[in-house]
C-alpha cells in the first residue's frame, strides 16, 4: 500500500495470559477452599484447594515478578512512599500481598484443626481471591485505547473464568467423589455458561465498535488467534462443556472429566487471545 | 481551554501562573529528512529499534499524481496522561509547571503498563547494552527535552528542523508562536477521542494519516511477516 508502518512491540507478553491463568485458578480454588465450609459435598476439597491455591500463587508470583524487566524492583510496588492508587496494578500488590498472608494463615489454622478460625479465613481468603480476577481484569479495562480491554464486563469475564478454571481443577482433583463431583457439575455448568454469554457479548460490541474495534474484532477471529479464540476458547473451551454438562449424559464421571480439561484448555486459550489479541493492533498505530 | 473543559485536577492547560510546554508540527513543512530522528538519538542515545521521535510516512495519490505524507511522532505530553495514572510506583509524573510527562528510571521496575496505556506508542523498553550509559531495562521516551528547556533551549529536534515544521512554546503563554499558531490555523491533535488531552498539534495533517493505516486491514499472519522483518536488524 505504500505505507511505512512502524512496528512497535506489544507492551504484555504471553508470560502475563499464564499469569492470568494460574492466578484464576487459585482464585477457584480459594472459592472451593471456602464453599467446603458451606457445602458439605466439596468437603474433601478442603486441604487440597487451600494447598493448591497457595502453590499456585508462588508460582503465580515468581512468574509476575520474573515478566518485569527490573525483578528485584518488585519491593517497590510495596513501598508506601511509591504506590499510586490510582493504578489498578498497585491495588493489585495489596491484594496479592493480603491473600498470601491470609491463605498462610488459614492453612495453619487447618493444621491445628481450629474450626472456628479456620472458617472465618476461609472466608477472608476466598474475599481476597474474589479481587485477584478482579484486579486482573482492571488491569486491562483501565486502558482507554485498548479494544475490549477497555469494557466493564472484562472483570466479571475473568472471575466467571476463575470459577469455572477452579472448579475444573477442583473436578479433577475430587475424582471419583461422587458428593464433589455433583456440586462441581453446577459451578463448571454455570460458569461456563456464564462465559459464553459473555464472550458473545464481547464479540458483538467489538463487531459493532469504530475502527480500532473492527480490525480487533477481525485479528480476533481469524487466523491462528480466531482457532485460538473461536475455536479453542469459545466453542470447545465454553461452549461444548456447558451443553455436554446440561445433557442428560452431564451427570457421567467421564463427561465430567472431559469438561473439566475442555474448560482449562479453553480457559488458557482464551487469556491468551484476551491479552494478546488487543495489543496487536496498536503495535501499528 | 476554559475552565468548564478542565476535567481533570492534573490538568494545566490555560492554568494562569503555570507554564504549558507544547509543540505545533506543520506537516506542510515536514520534507521527511529524519533530521530530527538523528538529533533526538544524539542527544540520547537512544539504541538501535527504539525511537523518542519518528517520522512514518503514507505515500497518498495514484500515479503520476503521487506524494509522500509525513506525521512526525513523539510524546503527546497529554495533559491528562494515562500513562501517569497508571504507573503503580508512580515512576512516570507531570511536571506540573511546564507540563512534561517524565520518567523517574531509578523508580521503574518495568511492568510496561505505562506502555500499554499510552495511545501513541510512545513509551518503549531500553535494551539491557547500552554503550555510554547504565539506563536499562527501564520504560523511556521522550521529555520534550526537559534538560535543554530548562536552559531556555529548544528541543534537540525542534533546532535542527530544517524546514522549522516543529515549534515549541509555552502554549499558555498567549503571545508565543505556538499559540499563534494554534489560534490562527486548523490543527488536530493525534486521537482526540481518547481524552487524553494532547500537547502535540498537526498542522495540515490528513485525518486518514493519522488514523490506522490501510495495512492494518491485511491478515495478521501477513503483519507479523512484515513485524519480523522489520524487526529483524533490531536485536539488541
């Protein structure tokens, strides 16, 4: 066309969409950790959740602070004389920060066998978890230049995707539990449901948006990131699970295992695309 | 602008007492020399595949009646930057006399999410070589040259314009040339809608130039070809 574009680099790599899986899978978790006080049924999930969880969220860590280019800088995000509030990724530190202390806590409290401590962490636990997708999510919504980052629905998008990544794993580690599996059915049902509608509606206001919106859209859903986020995230990652979980065979140890891999496998294809996808317009503009 | 317009507290714009540092391109005058490139990167030293200023061009018309457009890029200097709001230690701020968005490098611990909110491209990542200087890994871009201003210079790329399509001035100043220019010519700032409020005016620049090019509407397998030639000669 004649044009000398200028390349620029996406600013997020695909380090920070693993980042976002791992940390919404210990956020699902955390959320089991704490319904097994409620729900008699993920009563086995217990330990292993809050185990899991923690686990995941040294990972999770080692990864956040290995993707900044100055790692041993990351104390700074904890200085008071630095921290803007103003940027979700600074709410985001508290809030990792908290959890961390928290989720240690709580296992101390399960080692001990206190009931009563146990629960109420349980609970602040599951709290903070609930803002780590959240955060996650504010991370990209605050972009004003972005397309579909900067949507309310991105937030709610990544915590329906916490429930559903969670309670996958969750399904995966209660095999053969029959008590487990049947709540963990719901809680995969819904949220993959949940994830559907809104991935439908992200892709309508994209479709429908100004031109940013429109190149997006098209980079979206075609070519390797449309297999990734049509094909992979959307139709076997959302899609299948939810109708295969709502169909009378839903109920089956070996559908149900098959849903709970379809959902992480669409779970991280879809933070990918989400995370990568937006960035690939701009890096021309 | 009025103090009705003025949304946001940071902003400094028609701010009496406060000076408010801005740059007017006649893209009239632009010849595409890439002086200003050279000098930027002098005066930096900015490494290879990273750039404070730069001048893409689109080349417009059909044969024989054909011309090169040029838009000249830098720093807005928004006046309500995002990429200010989002630093989460609050390495990027505003001068608040002057305006200039600068970095503290010492602060940065290089999450590039200033990066990513800025509309313009305009931020980048230092390398971890640089020859002359130990600032790397650490988010840059230009300062408006904050260092020669203060001196009463203008910056590196405004003096060596040849065609003096860049001006520089202190906008709310009514009597500098760039609020005569501003005042008395149809200018655009670069993605108005954004509301980040910039400081860098076009004169004459073609809406469909500083918008997404046509490229953008070819598939992205063919972009990230393009990408990794581009970016080929580019490794640090």
């Amino acid at each position: 066309m004649g044009d000398y574009v200028w390349f620029h680099d996406v600013s997020w790599h695909a380090s920070y969409a693993v980042y976002f899986f791992v940390i919404g899978i210990l956020a699902g978790l955390s959320f089991m950790s704490y319904g097994s006080w409620i729900t008699p049924g993920l009563r086995p999930l217990r330990e292993k959740a809050a185990y899991g969880s923690i686990g995941l969220l040294a990972l999770g860590g080692l990864l956040l602070i290995a993707d900044l280019s100055q790692p041993m800088r990351f104390l700074n995000i904890l200085n008071p004389g630095y921290l803007n509030f103003s940027s979700p990724l600074a709410w985001g530190a508290l809030n990792i920060v908290a959890f961390g202390i928290c989720s240690v806590l709580y296992i101390l409290a399960l080692k001990k066998g206190d009931e009563a401590r146990g629960k109420l962490l349980a609970l602040v636990t599951a709290v903070l978890a609930l803002g780590l997708p959240v955060y996650t999510g504010f991370d990209l919504t605050v972009h004003q230049s972005r397309p579909v980052w900067n949507s309310p629905i991105i937030p709610v998008l990544f915590v329906a995707m916490a429930i559903a990544s969670g309670s996958a794993v969750g399904s995966l580690m209660a095999m053969g539990n029959d008590e487990a599996q049947k709540v963990l059915r719901q809680y995969m049902l819904w949220s993959a449901g949940a994830v559907s509608v809104m991935l439908v509606s992200v892709m309508g206001t994209t479709n429908y948006g100004g031109s940013a919106q429109e190149l997006t859209f098209m980079i979206m859903t075609t070519g390797t990131m449309g297999l990734l986020f049509v094909g992979v995230g959307f139709l076997a990652g959302s899609v299948a699970p939810a109708v295969l979980l709502f169909a009378p065979m839903g109920k089956s140890q070996l559908v149900l295992m098959a849903s709970a891999l379809l959902i992480l496998v669409g779970g991280a294809a879809l933070r990918y695309v989400l995370l990568m996808a937006p960035q690939q317009l701009q890096t021309l503009y | 602008m009025s103090e009705e317009l003025r949304v946001s507290p940071i902003e400094t714009r028609g701010v009496a007492g406060k000076r408010r540092f801005a740059m007017v391109v006649d893209t009239r005058r632009c010849i595409g020399c890439m002086a200003c490139q050279v000098a930027c990167k002098a005066e930096y030293d900015t490494p290879l595949g990273v750039n404070r200023t730069w001048v893409p061009y689109k080349v417009v018309g059909k044969y024989p009646n054909v011309k090169k457009q040029f838009l000249p890029r830098l720093c807005n200097h928004c006046d309500d930057a995002p990429c200010v709001r989002n630093c989460p230690v609050e390495a990027t701020f505003k001068v608040e006399d002057g305006g200039f968005i600068l970095q503290r490098y010492e602060r940065c611990i290089g999450c590039r999410s200033c990066m990513a909110a800025c509309p313009y491209n305009a931020r980048f990542m230092l390398p971890s070589h640089r020859t002359y200087t130990p600032i790397t890994n650490v988010v840059d871009k230009c300062t408006f040259c904050f260092h020669r201003v203060t001196q009463n210079l203008v910056p590196a790329c405004v003096q060596t314009c040849i065609g003096r399509s860049r001006v520089f001035g202190d906008i709310n100043d009514p009597n500098s040339e760039v609020s005569w220019l501003v005042a008395t010519n149809a200018t655009q700032v670069l993605r108005p809608e954004e509301g980040t409020k910039p400081h860098v005016f076009y004169i004459g620049a073609d809406r469909n130039a500083t918008e997404f090019g046509r490229d953008a509407y070819r598939q992205p397998e063919v972009m990230e070809l393009d990408r990794s030639a581009f970016k080929r000669n580019f490794k640090i």
